[in-house]
C-alpha cells in the first residue's frame, strides 16, 4: 500500500503512460535510458545573429543538428520565438548544398515532408504551433550527418520611456493542459514534450551576437539576463556578445536593453516603396501626462498565480512585486487579492480601502503562499471579474503569473467580452514566460504587458507600472490622412495611450508620398493634435522589412479574432498573407527538401528533443520532482509519502488519467 503511490510518480515523470484517455501534459526525460542518452540527441548548437537599426531587428536563428548514432534519425526541436516575430525565410545546409526552403498551406507542407521522409530524402519541416511557440523536423538525419538550418525573422522594437528592449526567447516553459490526447489537434500535440530535470543545463550549446546601429550615439547598453561584453563603435552602434558561449546560457530569454543620449526617442515615418505595393511606418511619441488631479479613484483588482510552477523564484519575485505595488497605493484607491492555482481563493469578497491594517493583512497573505497545483486560469479570471464593482471607480485587474497554461484563446475571449470600461494589465515574471499568454492578454484588455525575468527587477518594472498607470496620457485618438492615400492601416482601433509609448502604425499608400498625417486625441480636459510631413521622407530599400512587419500585425489582429472565434474567411485570409509575404503563421509553414535519397529503407528513430526548465523553474512544473533513492526504514518511505503527496501529485496524477 505504501509503495504504489512511488510506482505512480515514477509513471508520471517518465512520461509511460499507454491509457487512449490521458491528456496532454510534458513529462520528464529520464537521461541514460538508452533512446535519451546524452549522444543520442540530434540538436549540437543553436544560436542567433541580431543586427538592429533604428527600430526594426533582423534576426538569424542557425540550428545545428547531427548524428552520432548508427541509425537514420528523425529530430524534433520544440523551441520559442518572439510574439512579434514576422518569420520570412529558412535554408537546410548538408555538406556542400543548400536547399531554401518553400513557404506552403500547413497541410500540403506536412504531407511533402511526410512524403519525402518515407522515400528517404533529408528535409526540414517549420511550424508555427503558437505565435510564440515553434516546433523543427528535421527527417533522415543520417549517421554522421551535419545538418545546419537557419531561419529569419524581423520584429519592431518599440522604446518605453525612452528604452529600447529586444528580447529573444530561447527556451519553451511547460505547460498544463486538461486537453484529451486521443482528440487534440495538431497545433497541441507539441504539449506532450519530454523536459529536463530541474538544474540540468541543455545538452546543447547556445550562442547570441548582436549589432546595434541607432544612428544617435548610445547610452546605456547591458543585458539583464546575460553576462555580455559590449564593443562600441562610431556613430551610436557596438557590438554584443556572451563572455561565456555554453550549454547553461540556453535556459532563460536574452534581453538586450539600451537608451540613446539625451533619452530621445528614433520616431518619425518610414517608407518602402514596392513592386506591386507601398508600405509605410508611423511611430510617434504621445504627448505629456496629465495632472493627478484629472485622474478618478481607482480599484486594483490583483490575479496572483500561486501554482506549481511558481514556486521558488517566480513566487518569491511575486511577493516582492505585490509587497511594492500595495504599499504604493494612494489612499483614495480600493484594492483586492485574488489567488489561484487548482482553485483560488480571494482576501476579501469585495474590494478594500486602502489603509495600513488592510496592506498588511494582504502582505501577511501573499507571504504565506508555497506554490503548488496545477494552473486553473481561465476559471481565475471568471472569479475575479465576477467581483462586485463600484460605478464611480475606474476598475484595472493586474494578473501576475508565468503563463504555463494552454487556455490563451478562452483567456483572451473573456477578457474582450467583460471589459466594461476596466483596463486590463499582465505581468509576466519567470526566466521564460508565455509571452503569447502574457502579451495576448493585455492586448486583449487594452492594457500593456510588463515582464520580470529576474528578482532584481520587480522594483524597476512596480514602479514603471505604477508611473504607466497612475497618469493616462492620451485617449479618443483618430488617425487623418490629408492628401495622403492611406489604406489597410493597422491597428484599425488605438487604444488610449498610459504612458511614454511611441504610437505605432502600419499601412499601404498609393500615389506619391505626400500630404500629411494628424493625430488627434483628448489629453485630460484639453484636446491634442499633433501633424508629420510626408514630402521630404524618402522610400528607402532598405525597409523592405516594414512590407513583413505589416502583413504580420495584420495576421496577429486577425489571429486574435480567428482564435475566439473560428471563421473559414479569416483563415483563408491568414493563409493567403502568409503565401503572399512568405511568412510562417498557424495555417503556412517552411519545408525544405533534399532530392538525393539518403535513406534507402526509408527508415527512422524519431527522437525528440528534450527541452530545458527555464531557469529559477521547479520540477513541480511538469507535475512533481524526481525522488532520489530514499534511505532505508521509516524514515526513508515517510520521505517518499512527504515528496509525492507534499507536492500535490495526486490531484494531477488524476486529471492526466494515466
């Protein structure tokens, strides 16, 4: 009786399980299993060259796969990419030869790498399995192949308060799914991925190199995540680069920040002139906060994600993130704590003054969470927006979590459908977060994201979020062209403006480059206008990555819409963007194919990948930990029963249905 509960917990983080009903759910890769050994995994090195200038970043991504067993080989890579990604290009490299790859419906992709897998051909398969979530297969990887794939992506960066961030994510954290495997699409199987084991570094080696060119010299440059040495040149560009290139750097998101002298921000208009079609680039700084004294009462409605995979250093930051941003308050403010994990629980049934006895009975609380159990979102936020609301109180929910569920598109659907005039904020704290998660959720709540990757920086980012939220800047914007032909503009709708945030637009123009664009807007009680010449810009070639920028905000609005609501006209337009601009999405994916039969049998072990916890994430994560050999006598088997049953494992063991 006392051993089964050990036999259950050794099926589990193995990933054994045979039952037609279990559901999707990541599982451990137990190393020295002959199939997981160390030699036999495909993926040797992958690493990225980033070139910045001015605002847009292109970014070379090379995967370096081989084989060092003695049969044909099929590589499964699950790795993650920026949300605003837009994905254009890929090449497969063996030896000597180079194969571009071809942008196809989804479908039709999958079938040609099937089909040249079974006739054994070498050919790589890229996926898009979320907007921030990629999966690479790589098909007859023959005994001492070396298989070199690259793909490249561009992405805007966006200052905030005068600071550039480009982030690069380099590893997928796991995630909780309650989906049945017998019946789950394809763009979920990816969820069923074996992980490594807490502290266990990536078996292989991770390597970034960065240009920044801003055209006004540069201040400030560091990388928060990473050990990096910085090699500035003239004219406001330097180099970057890691001081230690190893298999410990792969485990965490890069994040690259810096600042211009004298804290200006790159806006103005950008102009690409096309064969067929014209793009253009609006980024514009808002104008000055307004007086505290035009600002409502407000209430903080706070969603604090207590479970299993928080626990340790994303938990801990949380309670020093929630202990800053209650204490700061203002005292014509009302607050309220909601907490989840399995369940959730909240401090008070309505929300609270904002007085010293009640910011210490919500700190006493949040410091005596543990964090465990599985991650019950979407039934977080049904909770919290069914607490009662004051009519005069502007209302804002503040969801703090990692984002390790697989419920985005319920997530986002009900923010979008209980908005009722509250603004809606995320943070996302953990070396690795779901940003899709983090980011769709603000966008969805017309409110901004805001990250924390290390414990550091949960001072910098309350206060920035407090500073965003305390004054907003700009709201009831309108858009005019005059004597401007401006067409598919994007975002169709602004949101209001928080803070120091450059307004973003995307469009096509015909005609000549000409006229003028008005922005126009409420501040406080007063009204804004603000005018950009377009005759003395001039469509430069070089922006040709502005053409992929607006195709992919496009599908993202779409994507957005697609995912709440699924419609074939919005999916045939999504496909038709990517085959049009070349570009990975949900329905459109790269496939690379070597014509030469390597593989006459057409033969092959599929081996996938085992991906590493992101750094400061526990074992609990992926369902519990891994029990060393306990000692021998009562001592040793209360052990066991502490670890499985202290780490909540029976209320997940029963929802996977093993």
């Amino acid at each position: 009786m006392c051993i089964l509960p050990f036999l259950l917990f050794q099926a589990s983080v193995s990933g054994t399980e045979n039952k037609e009903d279990k559901t999707l759910s990541p599982y451990f890769k137990v190393m020295g299993d002959g199939r997981g050994s160390i030699e036999n995994l495909p993926l040797q090195d992958t690493s990225a060259q980033v070139d910045i200038v001015g605002v847009i970043a292109d970014v070379k991504v090379r995967q370096v796969y081989q084989n060092r067993g003695k049969t044909a080989i099929e590589a499964v890579y699950v790795f993650p990419g920026s949300t605003k990604a837009a994905v254009y290009g890929m090449k497969m490299t063996i030896g000597e030869r180079v194969v571009v790859a071809k942008i196809k419906e989804r479908k039709a992709a999958k079938v040609a790498y099937n089909q040249a897998k079974k006739q054994g051909k070498r050919a790589s398969l890229l996926e898009q399995q979320r907007p921030n979530v990629f999966q690479m297969n790589v098909a007859n990887i023959m005994p001492g192949d070396r298989i070199v794939v690259e793909l490249s992506y561009t992405e805007l960066i966006v200052p905030e308060q005068g600071i550039y961030e480009f982030v690069y994510p380099a590893v997928v954290g796991p995630r909780y799914s309650e989906t049945l495997a017998s019946g789950a699409p394809d763009t979920q199987s990816w969820i069923v991925n074996p992980y490594l084991q807490q502290n266990v570094a990536p078996p292989y080696t991770f390597d970034i190199k960065a240009s920044v060119s801003a055209g006004i010299p540069l201040q400030a440059l560091s990388s928060p995540s990473h050990n990096v040495a910085v090699d500035y040149k003239e004219q406001g560009s330097a180099f970057v680069t890691l001081k230690n290139k190893d298999n410990r750097n792969g485990d965490r998101d890069y994040i690259l920040r810096y600042q211009l002298r004298g804290q200006e921000i790159n806006t103005g208009l950008l102009l690409y002139k096309g064969e067929e079609e014209n793009f253009f680039l609006l980024m514009s700084q808002p104008p000055e906060k307004v007086i505290p004294e035009n600002i409502p009462p407000r209430e903080y409605i706070f969603v604090v994600d207590v479970s299993g995979s928080m626990q340790g250093f994303p938990l801990n930051t949380s309670k020093n993130l929630m202990a800053e941003l209650l204490s700061n308050l203002r005292s014509t403010d009302s607050f309220n704590i909601l907490f989840f994990s399995g369940g959730s629980s909240v401090l008070s049934e309505t929300s609270l003054p904002v007085t010293k006895a009640n910011i210490e009975k919500a700190i006493a609380m949040m410091e005596s969470q543990r964090g465990s159990g599985s991650t019950r979102l979407f039934s977080a936020l049904q909770r919290a927006m069914a607490l009662p609301a004051e009519k005069s109180t502007s209302r804002s929910f503040v969801m703090v979590t990692d984002g390790y569920v697989s419920v985005e598109k319920e997530a986002f659907q009900y923010v979008k459908d209980n908005l009722n005039n509250a603004n809606f904020f995320s943070f996302g704290i953990g070396s690795s977060i779901n940003r899709f998660l983090i980011e769709g959720l603000a966008r969805a709540g017309k409110g901004e994201p805001f990250v924390i990757t290390s414990s550091v920086e949960a001072f910098q980012v309350a206060q920035r979020f407090r500073e965003y939220i305390e004054t907003p800047v700009l709201t009831g914007i309108n858009i005019n062209f005059n004597d401007f032909e401006a067409y598919d503009v994007e975002p169709q709708k602004i949101p209001d403006l928080f803070a120091e945030r450059p307004l973003v637009i995307y469009g096509k123009w015909r005609g000549e480059a000409k006229g003028k664009i008005e922005i126009k807007g409420h501040q406080g009680q007063s009204d804004y206008i603000q005018t950009i010449g377009i005759s003395k810009v001039k469509a430069k070639p070089e922006n040709q990555a502005i053409r992929y920028l607006w195709a992919r905000n496009r599908i993202s609005e779409l994507g957005d819409f697609e995912k709440l609501s699924p419609d074939s006209g919005r999916k045939a337009e999504i496909t038709t963007l990517g085959l049009t601009y070349n570009l990975l999405t949900e329905y459109t994916s790269f496939i690379a194919i070597d014509e030469i039969i390597a593989n006459s049998t057409g033969k092959s072990q599929k081996i996938k990948q085992p991906i590493p916890l992101p750094k400061g994430v526990s074992n609990l994560a992926v369902g519990g930990v891994v029990p060393t050999t306990p000692e021998p006598g009562f001592l040793g088997l209360l052990a066991v029963l502490v670890v499985v049953f202290g780490t909540t494992l029976l209320p997940q063991f029963k929802a996977r249905k093993v």
